[in-house]
C-alpha cells in the first residue's frame, strides 16, 4: 500500500465575490455523503450526483446573484469544485490518473474522460433539445464542467453518444464525469511515484 493513501485527500476551500459567496469541502476518500445548498434546485441534484456516484464527500454551501440569473453562481461553483479537486488530488503521487466512464440515463449516454494532466482543456460535446430544465439553462452546464476542469488542471472530454430528453442528458453527464473522476483519482500501488514519464504533472 501507498503511503499516500494514508493521507487524508481533503479541500476546503471558500470563494466570496460581489456576485456569489461559496464554501465547498471536498473528500475524495469519501462514501458518496452529500450536503449541497446552492439555491438552484436543479443544480443541487447534479452535484449530489457527482457526490453519490464518485464516492466523494461533498459539502456545499453557495448564495448569489441568482436574480440575474444562474450563471455566475453555477460557473463559480465549478472554480470552486475544480480548485478542491486541484488540492485534495495533492502532488499526485502513486494517481492513476486517468478515468473514463459512461453511465445510461435511459436514452441518454454520454462518456467521460479525464486525465488529471495539469493541462486544462475542456470538450463538451452535449446537445440538449431544449434551452433549460424548469428554470436552469442547458447552456450552464458546459459552463460548469469548463471551470472545473480550468481550475482543476485537467484534461475533459464530455461526449454526448444519444440522447433526446435534457433531463436525461444532464443527469447522464454528471454521473459518468464523477465515475470517471473516482476512477482517475485512485491511487494504485503498483505506481511509483507521479504516473508520468517527465517526472512530473
């Protein structure tokens, strides 16, 4: 066994702008616990997934200018999340690195991939056949998964295989990213030291 997995992979991290106010604590090592309160109903049943379906622990707490609308809020929760990621993952010794997954949603599939590079890029290949679910734009969530993987240093691939119901399509997509997070963020005995051949990410 790793030494480093005896180490506690924890973030807490706090964002407070004119625009929102948000506290986010993180535990890859987690058991799926969730305690999220944005505001944004939807939005908080996305992020339960990602806590439910990636065995994390995560606990957020968000408030802001909803009343203009949801963008700045939903995107700074995914600098926040993408900055947990970013320090709970640490120097990444012993990582696997690398996740993918993909998670039916009935008609829905969409595939995730990920590499925890420390080069951020984010394709997000989603189309949703209407502008909003209820009151949250579609258009939000791209927005979201481009700020976590910015902050988080990591290489994402969203992909939309099928799909006709927004619902479907979103629900699927947050399942299959954090599958793919918990997948990458492992950490495997047989890696010495960081899983890269420059020595470093």
């Amino acid at each position: 066994m790793n030494e480093e997995s005896a180490q506690p992979r924890v973030a807490s991290i706090q964002r407070n702008t004119k625009e929102t106010q948000i506290e986010l604590t993180l535990s890859l090592d987690g058991c799926g616990e969730a305690d999220i309160d944005t505001g944004v109903g939807f939005f908080d049943h996305m992020l339960t997934h990602i806590s439910r379906h990636g065995l994390f622990d995560l606990t957020v707490k968000a408030t802001g200018d909803v009343h203009v609308d949801f963008h700045h809020l939903v995107e700074d929760v995914g600098i926040v999340l993408g900055s947990a990621i970013a320090v709970a993952i640490g120097d990444k010794a012993g990582l696997r690195r690398y996740g993918m997954a993909a998670c039916p949603m009935d008609e829905a599939l969409v595939m995730a991939t990920l590499d925890l590079s420390g080069r951020p890029w984010c394709r997000c290949e989603l189309e949703f056949p209407t502008a909003s679910v209820g009151q949250f734009d579609t258009e939000l969530i791209r927005e979201f998964f481009i700020a976590v993987a910015s902050n988080a240093a990591m290489t994402l691939h969203l992909v939309q295989q099928s799909g006709v119901n927004s619902h479907h399509i979103a629900e699927g997509t947050f399942k299959s990213f954090a599958r793919a997070l918990d997948a990458a963020t492992q950490l495997d005995e047989r890696v010495t030291g960081v899983p890269s051949t420059k020595g470093t990410l």
